[in-house]
C-alpha cells in the first residue's frame, strides 16, 4: 500500500474566503426606513388657532396642491413652508412671532407655526407622502437656519455630533406641528 | 564529471485538516446571524419614495401593515400577519401585538404602514384612526428604498 499524499492546503483557504465573500455580499442586515410620524392622541382638543399661524395645504382629488388658497407647485413647497415656519421678516400674513423661554438660549423669539395639512378622499398616497416629505425637508431647513444662527452650526451637524441637549433647544424652538384634518370629499 | 543528483527539498506540509472546521464555522455564523424575510405581502405593493427618512431604530417593537392592490384588481387589500384583513380588525389586532411586548415599552411600539402609492387616501385615514382609537400612535411611512 502507498502511503495517502497529503494533499495541497492552499486551495482551501481560498475556498474559505471565497465562502466568506459571498456571505459577506449577500447578507443584508434588514432595516426599515420612512417617515416616522407621531399621530395626535384621540380626544384632540383643537383649540382656535388664529388663521395667519396657520399654513393651510390641500391636496385635491387630482393630486394638486393649494397652499393658503393659491396653488403651487410641489417642488415650490419647501423653500416656501420653510419661510413661513420662521417668519424671519415678520410678516403680517405669517405667523406671529413670540417670546419663548428656551433652555441655553433664554428667551428667544420663535414663530407660532401650525401646518394644516388636509386630503381630499382619493388624493393619491404616494403624493400625500410627497407632501409629508417636502414638509420634513421645509423643517429641516428652518431648524439648520436657527441652529447656525444661535449656535454657529447646522442643526444635521448637532444631530451627528449626538449633541442632544442643544438638539432638544432647537427641536423646542421649531417644533414639527403638522395637522391632519379629516379628508374632505 | 560528477552530477549531484538534486533531491527536492520538501517543506513540511501544513496540516489542512483544520480549514474545513473554519469554513464550517463561518457558514454557521452566517447562517445564524442571517435573518429569513418572512413578511412579505401576498400582493405587489409599489411604496412611494422620499428623501427625509430616518431608520428605525427598535424592529422588535413594531409591527407591519400592507396596503395595495391585487394585481390588475381595484379594490384595495389590507395585510397583517400573513392574512388579509378588514379596516376595522386593524385596531384589535394591533392591540394584540402591542400586548405581546414588555408594558414599559409600548410607548416606543410602531406601526410600519406599506402602503401602495396610487392607494386613496381615505383608506390611509381609515388606518390611522383605527390606531388613534388604540393610542397606538407613532407610525412610519415605509417608503421604497432606491437600491
């Protein structure tokens, strides 16, 4: 009997790497993402709101938009939500401005913006998300403006740097407040 | 003339028995670290996209809802939990998921609406109520992600 050659070693360790890639490439680690939305509880007392704080949107059965009674384009909305939200200018037609008492920052004058945001029965989903999303990127705009002004950087630099008290003081200072009336026919 | 008679030099052979132990651990490791998909939807569903999205940082604590269409139908087809259901069963059985969670962490529980873009939006309101009604309210607009 000959004695067993031992056979070649190097292959397999190519074999074992090869093995690893594959995993490596076709394994996903599974994430959801969206907009993440906070529903209004059910016993919703909706106090008077005086109308100029109000950004009213209707979105209508043929999926087109009206921003305070005029229609506009969606691509026209954020720049647009995100002037209103801040008010810099103080204008008349946009919100009242107020004095609120903000953690760092003392007293600081924030806008009183509400959005309404109101469906008709068959407006499409995926515009109605478009919506929402134009809304988010308006809000997010409005929050880097105040941020570089109070605190000389961008509010998506605090979120990175997990900057999380002057993160709440900006969040404080332009809540998200989007209103969702029932859809009308 | 004297010629040497060359005799190969042999290398002491590295033993191979032990590299079919390593692949066979990786494969085990990915094998165990691999999550099957299991929810998917019985229909074709065709999300909406966006660009403000944010990831969700607590999957366990959520639970899924399809909307869409069946193919070529009309009538618009709601899915939870690998059936299809009614509007108004969407309140009693999230609830029944919600229950199934650790009480100190329902106010984090989610509910993750796929929803077809060309569904009308009275069904989605239909769907929110039904959670407002439960207090189940934070939800996400699962949006189709561009790969």
């Amino acid at each position: 009997m000959r004695p067993t050659q031992p056979n070649n070693a190097g292959s397999m360790a190519d074999i074992a790497f090869l093995l690893l890639i594959f995993f490596l490439v076709t394994t996903t680690i599974e994430s959801e993402s969206g907009l993440m939305r906070k529903l209004p509880p059910d016993e919703d007392s909706s106090g008077e709101i005086k109308r100029r704080n109000v950004l009213n949107i209707l979105i209508n059965n043929d999926d087109q938009l009206m921003v305070n009674l005029k229609p506009m384009e969606i691509d026209a909305l954020p720049a647009y939500a995100a002037t209103f939200i801040q008010n810099k200018e103080e204008k008349s037609t946009f919100p009242e401005m107020e004095l609120k008492d903000l953690e760092l920052l003392g007293e600081t004058m924030v806008s009183k913006q509400v959005i309404s945001l109101q469906c008709a029965t068959h407006t499409s989903y995926g515009s109605y998300v478009g919506v929402q999303d134009a809304l988010a990127s308006a809000y997010r705009s409005a929050r880097n403006d105040f941020s570089e002004q109070h605190f000389n950087r961008s509010f998506d630099d605090l979120l990175e740097a997990k900057a999380i008290e002057r993160v709440k003081v900006v969040q404080s200072a332009i809540p998200m407040r989007i209103s969702e009336a029932e859809p009308f026919k | 003339m004297k010629f040497k008679t060359k005799r190969k030099k042999s290398l002491p052979e590295i033993s191979t028995s032990s590299l079919p132990d390593i692949i066979f651990i990786l494969l085990f490791f990915f094998m165990v670290t691999m999550v099957i998909k299991d929810d998917q939807s019985k229909f074709q569903v065709d999300r909406p996209t966006a660009v403000q999205i944010e990831k969700m940082k607590h999957l366990d604590l959520s639970a899924t809802i399809w909307v869409g269409y069946d193919e070529g139908q009309s009538i618009p087809l709601i899915q939870f939990d690998k059936r299809l259901i009614q509007v108004d069963e969407v309140a009693g059985l999230i609830a029944e998921k919600r229950a199934t969670l650790p009480e100190s962490s329902a106010p984090l529980f989610t509910t993750i609406i796929k929803a077809d873009r060309e569904l009308p939006m009275y069904l989605i309101t239909d769907i929110k109520q039904e959670l407002r009604s439960i207090n189940a309210l934070k939800i996400q607009y699962s949006i189709q992600e561009e790969s």
